[in-house]
C-alpha cells in the first residue's frame, strides 16, 4: 500500500490536486456553485407552485357577499354563508352600523358552538354568553368581545377578508 510521501503512486489514496480525472478548486468551486444554485431554485420553483396551488395565506383574500348595503337593517344581525374556490364554507353574521359593516364568525374562537341570533343580539347558548350587534359582551361569562373579519362595501356590494379574524 502506498501512502502520501512515500514516492510510490504519490496522492494515493488522497489524490493531489491536478492528476487527472481530480477537478482543480476552481472547478470545485464552479460545481459547488451549481449544486447549490440548483437547490434554491427548486426550493423557490416548489414554493411558487404552492402559493400557486393553495395561495399565500398572508394575502386578503376578500369575497364578495353578494349583499348591498342597503339590503342589510341598522343593527340587526343577517346570517350567511360564504364559500371560495377551494370550497371552503365561512359562515358569518353581517351587521350594518351607520356606513361600517362588521362580519363575525358564526362560531367564534373559544366559544364551542354556533352564535344563535335573537333580536339584535347574538347567543351564544353552551357559552352562557349574549353579544351586542357591535360584538361587544352584554351578558354571561365571556369578557372579550367578538373578532370581526374587515368589511368594507365595494361595487355596490360588501365585501369580508376571510383572512384576517380581527
């Protein structure tokens, strides 16, 4: 067996750098580069079909209710369901305050059950809890008032980001 230094079959078994078949640094470097390169563009290509395919979650993503303003009665609750491409049901309670529209969810987080609406407040029955049309606590255990998603009226319609729960 030959070892480095010994004179017989020098570079073996590290092969010195310009025997044949051994790439110099520069090309080392070079197909460092490449494979590295290759990789971050994959990981960019995939990432950029999956914004594609299921859309970056970060975005509003606004969906039209269908509904005028003027449909909706100052301060009393009109249930709906909304739905997006992907099929994805949001139901919500819109409620009209002068020219602000508010969306709530139907079932709140923390709260187990669907908001019941009775008159211009909104129940939630397994919660013990009774909500006013602005979302803000009236009665029964829950301190914190509704989330709302943002509403806003557009082309003559209103419009809710199912994104931001606020």
């Amino acid at each position: 067996m030959a070892w480095p230094g010994d004179g017989q079959g020098e570079g073996w078994p590290f092969p010195v750098e310009g025997e044949e078949g051994i790439p110099s640094a520069a090309g080392r470097k070079g197909r460092v580069f490449l494979v590295l390169f290759g990789g971050v563009l994959v990981v960019g290509l995939c990432a950029l079909f999956a914004l594609a395919v299921f859309g970056a979650p970060w975005t509003p993503r606004w969906l039209d209710t269908g509904v005028p303003p003027d449909r909706l009665s100052e301060g009393v609750p009109f249930p709906l369901t909304l739905s997006d491409r992907s099929g994805r049901l949001y139901p919500m309670i819109l409620v009209r305050a002068g020219d602000r529209m508010r969306a709530f969810p139907m079932q709140p987080p923390g709260i187990p059950c669907l908001l019941k609406i009775e008159g211009t407040e909104l129940w939630a029955e397994c919660a013990g809890c009774r909500f006013g049309a602005d979302g803000r606590p009236i009665a029964g255990p829950c301190a914190a008032p509704l989330p709302s998603y943002p509403a806003r009226v557009m082309s003559g319609s209103i419009w809710v980001d199912v994104n931001r729960l606020q």
